[in-house]
C-alpha cells in the first residue's frame, strides 16, 4: 500500500514529535517510514524496497513475514492470546518451547526462565547466579565481561557491557561488581602470530583477573560465543576450550549469551555447538522466533537448578507469553522445513569466499571475520598501520548503502554483514554488488 506524499510528511513530523529511536539523536528526524516486509525485504510508505542486509538488530533471522510463523501465531491469538505463567498456571505453547529448548540447547542446560528479550534475560541469569552462590553459603558476587560485549540495555546488562552505550558512558558503570578484560581479536594484535597460541594469551587474561580479584569473589564470566556488536568477530581457536577449563578451575559460572548467535546465525544451532562447548547458563533471545514477537530467555544448567530448587524467583508480565512461544515453536519448525543450517553455512560460505577474493585485495578492507551469516568487515584508512576509518567515512558506506537500497551497520570502523538465514544467492551476491563500488571508492 503506498501513502500519499502530504500524508507521508505528517507521519514524519509526528514521529519527529513524539516517538524517541534508539541511536539516534534525540529530537532529529527519521528519514525512512518503513510499512511492510516480505522475506528479506522491507518497503517504506511510498513503496521502496530495501534489502536488509542487518536483519535489523540481527534478529529478523526468518525474514519478514514467514508464513508458518505467522499462521501460528494467528492460531494461538485466538485460542488463548495471553495467560501469565506465574503460580501454578502453565500452556501447552510454552510447555513445548521449554521442552525443544532443553532438547537442543548444550549439555545439562534443561530449565528456561523466558523473559521479553535479551536484556531482562541477562538480569535474571545475574539474580539466580547471585541467589546459586548465596545458597551455596559463598560470598562470590563479582561478573566478569569482555570490552567489546554488548549485554543489554537494563541496569546489569548495561554494566556487563564493554563498550559506551546510552549516550553517556558514565551512566552504565553505576553497577558495582562488574570486571572487565579484553576481548579476542587477532587482526589487532599482530604481535601474535600463532593463532593457538594467541587464544591462550585472551584466555589467559580471564585467569588473571579471576587470580587478581580474587576466586573467592567471582561468580560468573559473562561473553558473547562471537563478539556481536563490538565488530562480528569470532575467537581465535581453541580459546573456548580454554576458558571453560579456567572457569571450572576456579569455580566460576560460565554464561554464553547466545542473544545474537543463537537459532542458526552462525550455521548450528548455537554457536556453542561449533566448540562443543557447555556452559552453566545460557542466554537467548533475538532469533528465538526471528523477533515475530518479542522473547528471550535464560537456560540453566540442571546443577544450578538443583541448588535453586524450593526458590520463588522472580519473572516478567510477558514470561512464556503464549504468541512468543507459539512463535518460538513454529521457528523450530521453520528451521528444520527451510533448512536453514545447511542455507546459512552454504550462503554464508559463498559470502565470504568472494569478499575474501574481492573485497579483502582492495585499499582500505583490513581484514574480513565472520562465521555463517555474521561477519564483519574491518575498514581501515591504511593498511600498513591498521589506522581504523574515521567513523564520518564509515557512516557515509552506511548511508550510500541505503542510498542505493541496502540496509547495513557499521561501529567501530567495521561493516556487518548478517542478511536474514533465509536469504538466497541471488540477493546476497546483489548485497556485495551494491557494497563493492563504495568500499573501492573510499578515498584515503
Ligand atoms: C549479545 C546480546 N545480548 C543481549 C542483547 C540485549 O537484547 P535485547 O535488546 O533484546 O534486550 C543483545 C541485543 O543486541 C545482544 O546482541
């Protein structure tokens, strides 16, 4: 449906008014009124496509609109649209949702506390590591993180995270208890060239602020299986290896937060599973449904459970809310049915083959990570020193992309790359076609 120009201008001014966007600066007006989205595409009011080349926050991972989602969730409104699970009430959706989560997610990890989205499940896995080590009569409380981890946007989440977020840095260290080391990422340690033994040095750092804190005071390693946010960066290998055994040598919780990587978006289910990793709790959100409807979620191990066991824990109005589980529950399907694992790795391989052939040879592409659909280009203005590109020219990409009708991200002097799992060839060699000529254009 188009809308008329003049009308097209009210929304504008309107959403000037009254609507505050994330990330953007307060009081500035939006440039885009986005109305509709099929598969891997959205069109705005007047009726222009974009191909999303972001899946929004990383997390439209079915595309727009998927039809068994919608069909389930059109099902489940009618049948019962909402019921809180709090006391001794349950449903069927979210009984099963529980149950394919336990069944396909690492190891032990069997119990679920869903919550509305990434950040309150990183806030209820805090609370129930402090109430496990409590109960265990130990006075562990302290959360290690990474720089560069994105966890969320509420009080703890924001204090794990390892990088200024909310327009004011100061405002999200007023936590006390959060640690922070540095996170992996070889390109900018070119001291290291072994890449085995680079992953034993970022290990390392876990064990040495773990010794400087002192054991007895910590109680969880916080991390992203890959960085998201902070560049779409995988670890060198071997290092989870590591820091799993760190964690079990000093009796610290590991908590993967899988929010970003989770439901495919590096090939298997979780990126976990590439490692054959387990840690004690686990954190989704984001792809759990493709955000049809919003969801998260914190998994813990059946250890932790049996140490919480008799606890009334806390919840959320929208905990195992019955459309984001039926949603949930018709994803898994969707997953197996489109052969999405096998659509990612394949795409994702082709990706990756003709940036490495093409982008990674031209002036300005310092180096090119990623594993499945998420990858990150590192943009640098030389690249005999590594000197990042000015944020000015790394928006400007960004904006020439959306120009030419591609939606993409860009922090830190590094492009993200992570299409929707369901995208085809086609559209994502028509992604590297429309990005090649701006990157080749970039003047130093
Ligand atoms: C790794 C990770 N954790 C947590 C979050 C927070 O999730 P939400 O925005 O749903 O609260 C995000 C969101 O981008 C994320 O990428």
């Amino acid at each position: 449906m188009m809308t008329e120009p003049e009308h097209i201008e009210t929304l504008l001014e309107l959403d000037r008014a009254h609507v505050i966007h994330p990330n953007h600066a307060l009081g500035e007006a939006v440039d885009f009124i986005i109305s509709r989205g099929e598969g891997v595409r959205l069109y705005d009011v007047s009726g222009r496509a974009f191909l999303d080349g972001r899946s929004q926050l990383n997390c439209a991972n079915l595309g727009y609109g998927h039809p068994r989602v919608i069909a389930a969730i059109k099902d489940q409104v009618e049948r019962l649209s909402y019921l809180s699970i709090f006391y001794q009430f349950s449903h069927p959706q979210v009984i099963s949702c529980a149950s394919r989560l336990a069944a396909s997610a690492p190891g032990d990890l069997e119990h679920v506390l869903f919550t509305s989205g990434g950040s309150e499940a990183i806030e209820a896995a805090l609370s129930m590591v402090r109430l496990y080590w409590s109960r265990r009569g130990s006075p562990k409380s302290k959360i290690i993180s990474r720089y560069k981890g994105y966890h969320g946007a509420t009080a703890s989440a924001m204090a794990a995270t390892g990088m200024p977020m909310g327009g004011a840095a100061g405002i999200q260290r007023l936590v006390p208890g959060h640690v922070h080391i540095p996170a992996p990422h070889q390109y900018r340690h070119a001291e290291h060239v072994d890449e085995a033994a680079y992953a034993k040095f970022a290990a390392d750092q876990l064990a040495a602020a773990i010794e400087l804190e002192g054991p007895d005071t910590v109680a969880a390693f916080i991390a992203e299986p890959v960085i998201g946010v902070g560049g779409y960066i995988p670890p060198p290998a071997g290092y989870w290896t590591m820091v799993r055994e760190i964690c079990d040598r000093y009796g610290v919780l590991l908590i993967l937060d899988e929010v970003m990587t989770g439901f495919h978006r590096t090939g298997p289910r979780f990126a976990a599973d590439h490692w054959n990793l387990v840690p004690d709790i686990m954190i989704v959100g984001k792809g759990i449904n493709g955000c049809h409807v919003p969801c998260g979620g914190a998994v813990i191990s059946s250890r932790i459970a049996a140490v919480l066991e008799g606890a009334k824990l806390s919840g959320f109005t929208h905990t195992g809310h019955p459309l984001a589980m039926a949603a949930a529950n018709a994803a898994f399907d969707a997953f197996e049915q489109d052969g999405i694992e096998a659509n990612v790795e394949r795409v994702g391989g082709l990706i990756m083959e003709r940036l490495r052939r093409e982008f990674l040879p031209l002036p300005h592409v310092g180096s090119i990570e990623g594993l499945g659909l998420m990858i990150g280009i590192e943009l640098v203005a030389d690249k005999a020193s590594k000197t990042r590109l000015p944020d000015r020219a790394l928006q400007g990409i960004v904006a020439a992309a959306l120009r030419d009708g591609l939606i993409m991200r860009g922090r830190d002097s590094r492009l993200a790359l992570c299409p929707p799992l369901v995208v085809n060839e086609s559209d994502a060699m028509l992604m590297l076609d429309i990005l090649h000529p701006l990157i080749r254009g970039l003047s130093a």
